[in-house]
C-alpha cells in the first residue's frame, strides 16, 4: 500500500502519545509498550531504558539513541499494526565494536551512524522483510540498508539514501 513520505510525520503528529516494543535478540531483554513520547515531550526515564536495551551488548556502553530513529521505529510498527515486539539486531556500537565487525564484515560501514546512536537493524516479526523495507523506504526520512540474507533492515537518520 502507498506511503507518502508526508504521511510518516502525521501519523507521529495525531498520536498523543508514541510507544515501542523491543526485543533485543542478543540479550534477550524486553520493553513492552514503554511509552517515550507524550503530551509533546519526549520522556527521559523511557529514552534512558530504551538507550540501555539498544547499548552494544558486547561491552555495555550506552549511548543517547536519536529520538528519530525511535520515531521511524514507531512510525513502521503502527503503519503494520503489529503488537509484538521490534526485533533489535543492533543499535547502538562503540568505536572498538565497529572496528572488531569490519574487520570480520564488508558490510560494515567505517564512520557507521550505528556509532552515533544515529542507526539500527531491526525486523518486525509478521511482516515480510521486503515488505518493511519498502515503507521504510517510502518515509524517506534517512538511511535503509536491506540485507535479506541475514533478516534485517537498517534505518538511520543520516541522509535520504538506500542501499
């Protein structure tokens, strides 16, 4: 179904309030319908448990995650209506974590957005990966890698680009 980019920003704008639920798939750890946004503010205690889900699990640094990358997470699960969990690959990756991926992976970018807290890779349990990435794609409102073979898409608040 069509998407208009436009059609992202008011779907954030007529809701009172934006909530995620995470399933981080290296830890295993969980939060259910934390609600980060409402009444025109985001929450710092829910940006802070969020922040801490999305660390590198490798060495428990955490990092301040864009607040619109949640807003493009929020946007795809309430465009699908899905009530299970996002399924988190990776948000949040140190310098040292990057540094390690790269030299095992092609894939992994140098200056990655993921050492920002600017990006991350997801998938939505009950929508086709294809699927998610062509609304995510229609938002037009950052980055979005599609990599099938290992099960993810990437989002990130960098640039309108694909890849």
């Amino acid at each position: 179904m069509p998407w208009p980019a436009w059609a992202s920003y008011r779907l954030l704008a007529e809701r009172p309030e934006r909530s995620l639920s995470l399933l981080n798939t290296h830890t295993g750890e969980k939060l259910c319908k934390v609600v980060y946004w409402q009444g025109g503010h985001y929450l710092e205690d829910s940006l802070r448990d969020i922040n801490y889900l999305l660390r590198d699990h490798r060495n428990d640094q955490v990092t301040r995650i864009d607040a619109n990358a949640l807003d493009m997470m929020f946007a795809l699960r309430e465009k699908f209506s899905v009530k299970q969990p996002l399924e988190i690959i990776s948000g949040y990756r140190s310098p040292e974590t990057n540094l390690m991926l790269q030299r095992s992976s092609s894939g992994v970018a140098k200056k990655s957005y993921h050492m920002l807290g600017q990006a991350i890779d997801l998938r939505l349990p009950g929508v086709p990966l294809k699927t998610l990435r062509q609304a995510a794609l229609q938002m037009r409102r950052g980055g979005v890698g599609y990599y099938p073979a290992s099960d993810f898409i990437h989002l990130d608040t960098g640039p309108v680009r694909s890849w």
